[in-house]
C-alpha cells in the first residue's frame, strides 16, 4: 500500500515540477489557498556558534541591536518561527544553573555578557508575532579540552566519550537522557520559550557499532526524546518538541539514501518518534538536489502520522563559496514542499537574509508575501472567541479593541487579526491577516478607507477560536460595503466531485431574487455564468478548482455566497 502511495505523490511531484514558472500560477487559476495557504512554518535556523549568524559584537546593546534588525527583516519576509541555538556545544546562550556561558557574545567561554541573551530573544520573537524555539545541539560537546567538555567531564566522567579530538555525549549511558532532559526541563520552566528544538540528537557516524548494536542504539536515542517529550509537557503541555534529523529516513523503494540516512546510518528512528507522538514536528535536513530531495521529503509526509514535516532546506549551498546552487533549486523546492504541505526552514539565517542569488527576494515578494499561522498542535479544543469587538475610523487611522479570552490551560490567550474591504471579512484567506499572535487586545491600522474587521482568539497550542466580527460599520455606504446582519459568518466552503453537475447553494434574503449566479477564479476572473433556480444551479461546465459564487440579479447586483471547490 506504501509504495502506491508513494506513486501517487510522485506523479504529482512530476506534475508539481513540469510547471515552469511557479510564479504565474496564480493568474492560471492555481488554487489560492495552496498557493499562499493561511497554515504553514517558515523558519530560519538563526546560528549562535562562533556568531555565524549572532551575534557578531561584543557590546550587548549592539548585540540586542543586530538581533532586532534580524528579526524585522524575518519578520518583513514573513517568517513565523526562530530556531533559535541557545545550547551550543555543552555552554549556552542564558544564565543556567548546569552549564557554563558559551563565548559567542563576550569572546570568553563562561563570561557572562551582562543580559540574558535568550530572554530578550523571546520577548522580541513574541512582539512580533513570531514562535521561537530553544535550538539545542545534543550529542556533541565541543573540542575534548574545551570549556564546555572539560565541564562535563569533571561532573560526569562516563558520560562523555571521544571520538579524535571531540567530546560527545554517550547515548549509552543510563546519564545522558536524564541529562539532557534536566537542561530542557531548565529551559522549559524559566522561560516563555513555544518549543524545544533537539538537533544532533544522534550516534556521531561510524560510531554507535563500536558502543551498542543497531537496535539498542536506536532506543537510547529513542529514549532521549522520549524522555524530553514527557518531562517537558509535564511543564507546559503546549512546548512544541521537535527535531532535526538526517535529511533521508531510509531507502526507498525506487530511490536509494546512498548510505547517509536517520534510520541506519546513525540510529534515527524518527518515523517511529511521529507514530509515537514524542515530536510535534520534524525537521529533516534534506541538503540535497533532485531526486535526492523530492522523493525523501515526500516519504517523510506520508508517514508523519500527526506531526507537522518542515522541509530543511540548504540555502547555503546557494553561496559560490559552498556549492553555487542556481535559485531556482531552493525555490523548487519550497514550492513543491508547500504543494505537499510541508513547511520550509532556511539553514542559515545569513544565507537568506543576505538575499544570496536573490533567496530573501523571492521568499518576500513572492512565496510568502502575506503571513501564515503555524498549524496547531492537535491536543486540545478551541478557545472562546474575543467579545465586544468595537472599531473606530478616525483620520486614516482605524482602531479595534475587543474583550480579553484566557484559556484555562495556558492563560491569556493572543489574537489574529483580519482586515478587508468587504464583509464578511474572509478567515480563510491569508491575504486579511494584518495583525498574527497579538498578545494586546486592541490595534490600530492605518488606512485611507474604511475596513471591515475581524478577531480570533488563539491559544498556545495554536489552535483558533471563531471569529467576532466588526459590525460597527452595517449602514455604511462606502464602496464594497455588502455587510448584513444575516450574514456575519465566514461563508461557507462547498465541496464537489467534477462528476456532479449540481450545487445546493447558501441561502441569503438579498439574493432570492436572483436568476444567476457568477461564478469566478480566486483571482477575479469569471469562469462562468450559470442558472440559479431554488437555490441549486448546474455547474458541470466547471473544470477542477477552486471559486467564489456570487449571485447575480437582473440589475447586475452582486452578492457573494460562499467558496466553491470542484474536486477531480
């Protein structure tokens, strides 16, 4: 059954990739909602190692500075999660109580630099709407007679193994998930931290076979994840875990790894990680081109079970100095990630925000030129929605202030915020996020027109209430305005197969009178005009796609009805 599957999926990457230029998909008719869906996770790995991305001074308020620039610019591109290194090889980036200062911000291993780098980091991930996650490098713990490892070595003297002149970790040792759990469980209640991020959480290659067998390798490294799974949503069950692994899980049936996988290779079971609901998501690092990409991606999708796959994506390869990658590989790829729905992170942060071959370009004006929410954690009910949504229109500012939400699991909820020209504004469609994780409730927009609001509640697991909607502006007569009072509700999304000709449509008071209704591209363009009797009409002229319906009247009204997808 796998391998159909897998067919399948590859007849639509062949499909995905025939498709030249990705950018005009929108004026052919692609379906907007995958085009620039409203659920996926953009991230960027931002590297703290010897400051390869930060921070690149030794003044904190220069250090705080640069990492604000960064993070606008991230933010400007719409990006919505910071893998953020705070453990970097046995020192980190906050004061801990188990490991020492790593050097990156003083030039000193164990000095501190005077402020708590990851604290500020998370307040200014979170004004921003953004999730940030704490990067922890596990396994390796830097050069034998380093600070770091000299450290471990002292304290614990058989958990440390060396392989040449580098000390790692010993997953063997009944020590090390406890370990390296008590760090993340460190992490986990003193800050306001949305995940733990365990890379390198891995046998160094050519290594396990010396210390345990495949099997028991692959369960102490299961262990270890296990392990931080369970303590730290015993904290805060709304932690995201997650992973970075080898970027190919295995052999495939019509595609070898070439002897670099997770499963095999370095004792990675990540498969069996999402079976059993340790991560929340994966981020496989599939550094590779062509086929040595697609395929392996796709296969981590099929068998995530219910945790979310974020494609890693080597943007670095993109440098002369590092492989000189044309663009359009990286940008095939994000785009042939997210028609799979899979989300995307740029290892490293330097490679594009340094635009390398135009990468920052691209992702800003064109793969992500509005934001997206990052798809819930799949644990737990909505929150309440916001009440008392009130909105003012004064001198081109509009201002919209609604009640608080708290949840009773994780506290004060956050908001989204939508904004359109016409009502009722669309939550589904990404292009009417204006504001995303606002921990205020009230905002201000500038605008030289009215608009029509909109307010979710989210809580910490990502999940979004129902909307309250803005009706403060029910009798207003400028242009757009189709505001009702029976009609304060997303409209409905219908769903039909192409065999079927006929649709039973919304009914709306305004739009009994109609004889037709209008049907058009998400785009604008109209793909037809069809009879509207009784509330039904014959649509078997439709090709597959998605639509919106308007009814239409003899004096050429228009009022929209709902969203239409025509399936093959």
């Amino acid at each position: 059954m796998k391998s159909h599957k897998y067919l399948s999926h590859l007849i639509i990457l062949i499909i995905s990739i025939s498709h030249a230029n990705f950018l005009n998909a929108e004026s052919k008719g692609k379906d907007f909602f995958q085009l620039y869906p409203k659920y996926e996770t953009r991230a960027v790995w931002l590297t703290t190692l010897s400051g390869l991305d930060w921070p690149h001074s030794r003044s904190a308020e220069t250090q705080k500075k640069e990492l604000t620039e960064i993070l606008d610019k991230l933010q400007d591109a719409n990006i919505n999660t910071v893998l953020f290194q705070t453990r970097i090889r046995g020192t980190v980036a906050y004061p801990s109580a188990m490991e020492p200062w790593d050097g990156c911000f003083t030039g000193t291993p164990g000095r501190s630099p005077d402020y708590d780098p990851l604290a500020f980091a998370i307040d200014e991930c979170h004004k921003r709407g953004m999730e940030i996650q704490a990067w922890i490098v596990t396994i390796p713990v830097g050069r034998w007679n380093s600070l770091g490892c000299k450290t471990l070595r002292k304290k614990y003297p058989g958990m440390i193994m060396r392989k040449n002149n580098e000390g790692f970790i010993d997953p063997s040792n009944p020590l090390s998930a406890t370990y390296i759990t008590n760090i993340c469980k460190e992490i986990t209640n003193n800050y306001d931290i949305d995940g733990i991020h365990l890379d390198y959480i891995r046998y160094p290659e050519n290594l396990s076979s010396k210390r345990a067998d495949k099997e028991t390798a692959k369960r102490n490294i299961t262990k270890i994840v296990s392990t931080v799974s369970k303590e730290i949503k015993k904290i805060k069950p709304w932690v995201k875990l997650s992973c970075a692994t080898i970027g190919k899980y295995s052999d495939l049936p019509r595609r070898a790894s070439h002897g670099w996988n997770a499963l095999n290779r370095v004792n990675q079971d990540a498969q069996a990680w999402m079976r059993a609901g340790y991560v929340d998501q994966l981020y496989p690092m599939i550094y590779f081109r062509g086929n040595n990409f697609y395929p392996f991606a796709l296969d981590w999708k099929e068998n995530s079970f219910e945790s979310s796959v974020i494609s890693g994506l080597g943007a670095y390869f993109l440098s002369p100095h590092k492989g000189n990658w044309p663009l359009e590989e990286i940008t095939r790829q994000m785009n042939v990630s997210r028609s799979a729905g899979i989300g995307c992170a740029f290892f490293r942060a330097k490679f594009l925000l340094d635009d390398t071959k135009g990468l920052y370009t691209y992702t800003k004006e064109q793969f992500s030129p509005y934001p997206a929410l990052i798809p819930p954690m799949h644990t737990t009910c909505a929150p309440d929605a916001p009440q008392s949504l009130n909105v003012t229109w004064d001198e081109g500012v509009m201002t919209a202030t609604w009640s608080e939400v708290t949840d009773g699991i994780c506290g004060k909820a956050t908001y989204n915020v939508y904004a359109s020209d016409t009502a009722p504004v669309d939550t589904h469609d990404a292009r009417n996020l204006v504001a995303v994780r606002r921990k205020d409730n009230s905002l201000s927009i500038k605008s030289d027109r009215k608009l029509f609001i909109a307010v979710t509640a989210v809580n910490r697991f990502g999940n979004e209430s129902k909307a309250v909607f803005d009706q403060s502006f029910i009798n207003s007569t400028f242009p757009n305005n189709e505001y009702s009072q029976t009609n304060t509700q997303s409209p409905a999304m219908l769903y039909v197969n192409k065999s079927s000709r006929t649709i039973s449509l919304p009914n709306r008071t305004n739009a009994l009178d109609a004889d037709f209704i209008m049907i058009k591209s998400l785009v604008g363009t109209i793909s037809g005009v069809f009879p509207y009797k009784n509330g039904h009409a014959d649509i078997g002229e439709l090709q597959p796609g998605s639509y919106t319906v308007y009814s239409l009247n003899a004096k050429g009204v228009t009022h929209r009805l709902c969203f239409l997808t025509v399936k093959q």
